[in-house]
C-alpha cells in the first residue's frame, strides 16, 4: 500500500468566477441538502499539531487550500469516524463529518486538547449539499486531475467546494450557510455512490469495530503509515508490514435490502459458514468486509488509477460480489 501520495503541495484555494459559475449553471444538477454531514472546525496556533498527533492520515502533506480522506482511531486501531480533512487556512483545519454525532465527536476530541492552543467549534450554521455535476469543469484546464481533486474551491459567496467525484461520474459538495432543500432520493443515490466506491459509511453499529485495513482505505489513500505516531498507529503500521490483514472491504449486491451488521454466508445452504459481515448498506447495494484469501478473478479499472486489481470471486444465495469503482482516491 502507498502512503498517502499528496506530497506535492495543493496550491491555494482559487475563486471561482462570476461569468464561469454562469458559464456552467446549465451543466449542473439541482443542490440538494445533505442533512446527515456536519462541520466541525478546529482553529488556532496548534490546531494543525493536534489534527496530526490525532488523526490517521499525514495532515503536514496537505497545503493550505487542500483537502484528503481521514479519520480517527482507538487505540486499538478501530476506526471511530471517517471524514475529509479541509485546510482551508493555515492555523486552521474543517473536518467534514458523514453520519457521526458532530457534538459527540468534538466532545471526545476536546479531551485530548490538555494545553494545545486550539478551539473545537460545531458549525450549526454552515450547511452541506450535494450534486452530481462538476465542482471546476473547465477551471485551469492545465492542471492534473490530483491538482483539481484535491483542492478547495472559495466561492465568490464565501462558501467553499469539493470535487468528490470518481469514475463513477462528477460529484460536487458545497459548505456554505445557504440551504438547499431536502430530496431522499438524491440523498439516497448519493450513499450508493459512496458505497460504489469504496467509502464506508458507518452508523453507530459499526464503529470502533474495523481497522483502516478492513475497511481496504489504502484505496482512498485515506491513512497512513509512516507519518508517526496516532492513536491506533502501532496496530495498523503492524498490520501492513507485516501483512496480515486478512480481511477487506468488498462491494455487494444483495436480492433483498440488507443492513449493517447483517451476516453474508457461503454458499446457497442457509446453514452455511458466515464468510462476511455488512458494514452499511443503501437499499441492495452494501460494502461488506470479507476474506481475502479466496479463489480470485481479475477486474480492469477498479483499482487506483484504473490498474488491474484482483478481488475475491465470492458469493452466496442472496448476494454476489462486484468491481468497486475507482477514482475517489485523494
């Protein structure tokens, strides 16, 4: 597994402009609200200190005007919350929360501040929406797609936005204090592409129960390795030098609707071994964690960079293993 590769410095954030926000108002899909995201940010001298000691991926790597996957573990190297890390300003870092309880999670947070010098503040009043179009089409059409994934755009309003998109098609998200209206249908397509892609979506079931590993977030370039220490770091750098994870996250489609937690067996036998566990679901769509150790087939286009991965061929009576799209790395 690579480290997280951004080392070449995200430049700062650009401001989109009036003519070229017009020039692609005829592209975009609808915004629609994304109610179960929360912001959570974290200002002052030590704030970007306190974000690396704490948090599993190298935060130093990201420039001011940069963003990447992150998320924090126990100490026994189980996975809490998943969530991007934005760094819109220096001395100051945004954590885009999907699903967690933002004031449990700064609460927990604030116990390991003792003497840093930094505030962790909910933003109730900043709102998160999504829509499937491009956040920058045709913006710096020179850069290389890492350049454009991985930065912030500052909004003429003020407020900011993500290119959260993969193969699978664009996807923009956008942080600002204007709603947008609630839509279950958007949201919900919005959660299968989550899923599609390898990015877990974890409710309360599911937390401080799998490692980075088993969760396969080396694909998303979402931890790391050799930055130092964090909590959960010996377990999971243990892990990959010594290569023994067993287990990894595998997309899923099942006949009936499934739920985090729910057992996969092998087989058609309804008495048969249970090989795999749900770790969220939208509808007959799931992520599940499964054996890697199995009889393999070679899939095109699903790992990083589009290269040849192989994945497990597994399945049973009532699901069956397919390709996770790739592209959402960062």
């Amino acid at each position: 597994m690579p480290d997280n590769p951004q080392n070449t410095p995200s430049r700062a954030p650009m401001v989109e402009s009036g003519a070229e926000s017009g020039r692609q108002a005829h592209l975009a899909s609808e915004w629609f609200a994304l109610p179960d995201h929360s912001i959570l940010t974290l200002e002052g001298r030590d704030a970007v200190a306190f974000v690396q000691a704490q948090l599993m991926n190298d935060v130093m790597a990201v420039a001011d005007g940069g963003w990447q996957w992150t998320g924090w573990l126990t100490p026994k190297g189980r996975v809490i919350a998943l969530f991007a890390l934005l760094r819109p300003a220096p001395d100051t870092v945004w954590l885009l929360v999907p699903d967690a309880d933002p004031a449990e999670l700064a609460e927990r947070l604030r116990r390991f501040v003792f003497r840093s010098k930094l505030t962790i503040t909910v933003r109730a009043d900043l709102c998160v929406c999504g829509r499937f179009a491009p956040a920058h089409a045709g913006v710096e059409e020179g850069m290389t797609a890492d350049e454009r994934n991985n930065r912030i755009l500052v909004l003429p309003e003020g407020g900011l936005l993500l290119d959260v998109g993969g193969d699978g098609g664009p996807r923009s998200l956008r942080i600002s204090i204007d709603a947008a209206p609630d839509a279950q249908a958007a949201i919900a397509e919005w959660r299968r592409y989550d899923l599609s892609h390898g990015w877990p979506r974890l409710d309360a079931s599911q937390r401080e129960q799998w490692t980075p590993q088993q969760l396969s977030l080396d694909r998303l370039r979402a931890f790391s390795v050799k930055k130092g220490c964090y909590p959960g770091q010996e377990i999971v750098a243990r892990t990959h030098f010594l290569g023994q994870a067993k287990r990894g996250l595998g997309l899923v489609d099942t006949d009936n609707p499934a739920q985090p937690g729910d057992p996969l067996r092998e087989g058609d036998d309804a008495e048969a071994p249970v090989i795999g566990t749900v770790v969220c679901a939208e509808g007959r769509r799931a992520l599940a964690v499964l054996p890697l150790q199995r009889e393999a087939t070679v899939e095109a286009g699903g790992g990083v960079d589009g290269a040849e991965t192989t994945r497990p061929a597994q399945g049973g009576a009532s699901w069956r293993q397919v390709g996770l799209t790739g592209g959402l790395e960062r």
